[in-house]
C-alpha cells in the first residue's frame, strides 16, 4: 500500500526535537483563525501554549480571549485556551496500565491518582484523527523497505 506523502510546514524546534528522539510525531495544522501561520503543531499542552503565544495570546491566565481556530469564538480564559485547543484538535490521553482513555490530561492524572492499580501508570498520548505523522530522515530511512 503506497503512503501518501503531504508536505506540512513545521517549526524547526519541534524538528529539531524529533530528529533528536528518532521517533515519529503527530502534527496538526493551526486553526487559528484571522493571522493564518500555515504551520503545523504538535498535539501537547506545551507544544500547543507556545504556538499560542507567537500568536499574541499572552498575558495572565485569567484574562478573557476568544477562540478563534476553525471559526469557534467561544469566550475563554487564556488559561483554559490550550486545553481548549487540543479538544479541537482530538487529541486524549490514555492509561498505560488500564487503557482507560480520557478527553483530557487533568482527567486522566485525576483517574491516576484515585486508582490504587494505575497510581505509577503514565499518560500515553492519543492522536486526534486529523493529525500528519513526521518521521525523522533517519527513522524514514531504516523503514523505507518496510513500506
């Protein structure tokens, strides 16, 4: 089965990054509406908060902004604005010991942290359904033949 290959604009840090893990990642185009950045993100809280902030959304967390990725325009505040993102994005977390799978991190921290069974389990994270997997040259490289 031959893979389609789309080419995505990523930010050179996040590659950087992922040439230095030689693991694939998921990435997902910003939606931000109003200054299109035509970069791609990766789908965590940090990789999402910095790609916030070089869109000018900046300032203590219980400021008042508006969504505005893929025409949303809810009323927020910039502290929830990330979590907010990855909902948008689909990205859940996952248990690695049960597999229960939560929409969000806190929920499953909080699901962690009330188990006796999953209390040393660690969030694995699930890709949203619109996300573009990036391999690292050298992870391409090793695999090619596989494909």
């Amino acid at each position: 089965m031959p893979l389609d290959i789309i080419p995505v604009t990523v930010d050179p840090e996040t590659l950087f990054r992922m040439e230095q893990a030689g693991q694939p990642l998921v990435v997902y185009e910003c939606g931000l509406q109003g200054t299109p950045c035509g970069m791609c993100l990766e789908g965590t809280t940090s990789a999402v908060s910095a790609h916030l902030r070089r869109h000018g959304v900046t300032g203590p967390d219980s400021a008042v902004t508006i969504c505005t990725w893929g025409g949303c325009y809810k009323t927020l505040k910039k502290g929830s604005m990330t979590r907010h993102i990855l909902a948008h994005l689909g990205v859940k977390a996952c248990c690695s010991i049960c597999g229960v799978v939560k929409c969000r991190y806190d929920l499953l921290r909080a699901h962690i942290n009330s188990s006796e069974t999953c209390h040393f389990a660690i969030a694995d994270n699930v890709p949203g359904p619109e996300g573009y997997v990036v391999v690292p040259t050298s992870w391409a490289a090793a695999h090619m033949h596989q494909v």
